[in-house]
C-alpha cells in the first residue's frame, strides 16, 4: 500500500453482475485510470460514482451510495430488482502492455456541470 503522498496511476475499477453465454458472473474491469496520489485518485473514484449512471435498472427508483473501505457500494433500486455496484481504487503495479490502455485515462478535473432540472 502506498502513502497519501507517492504518485502512482490507479485504476478506478467497478465490480458488478456480468452475462454472457457462460451465464451471470461477478465481472471487474476498468472505468477509468487517473495519475495522481491516493488522495487524488480517491477524489476522482468519488467524483465517478457521484455520477455514476447504472445501465441497469432500465426504471431505477431509488440510488443509495455507500462508502465502504477505499472505495463505494451503489445500489440501484428497480421496480423488481436491486443491483449492486461496487466501486473501488487499485494501483497498477505491473502491465505487460503499458503502451495500450484499457481505459483511456481520467481527468482528475471535477465532471462538467449537468443542465438543472426542468
């Protein structure tokens, strides 16, 4: 583990429900790699789930964000189903392709501001 100070690029990684052919499974991947220290790599881990727009439910009615540990627990309420979305920091410490990204890298700049309510 590195300390708040030390720069490092981190990966803000999601862990979710996936499908496919072989049937549902726990699916982790990259949304996003920021530059920065752990701090800043926080920030911009929050700054994500804040924003945050679940693909599922397709009727979402309640979204409950939790801090847990380095990272986030979201849950997506539906009308007959609740999702779970777990959001949380990892620093990259070995890639055998750096010179291809997984995710293109993140800002660590706040989201542009969304158009107020109607």
């Amino acid at each position: 583990m590195t300390d708040d100070s030390t720069r490092a690029t981190w990966g803000l990684m999601l862990a979710c429900l996936g499908g496919g052919l072989g049937g549902v499974r726990m699916v982790t991947r990259p949304v996003g790699h920021v530059t920065g220290t752990r701090r800043e790599a926080r920030e911009a881990l929050h700054r994500h789930v804040l924003t945050f727009e679940p693909r599922h439910p397709a009727n979402l009615l309640r979204r409950t964000v939790y801090e847990h540990g380095d990272g986030y627990l979201v849950l997506a309420e539906g009308v007959t189903q609740t999702y779970e979305y777990e959001f949380r920091l990892a620093r990259v410490v070995h890639d055998t392709r750096p010179d291809v990204p997984v995710v293109p890298p993140q800002p660590l700049a706040p989201p542009p501001p969304t158009a107020p309510p109607r």
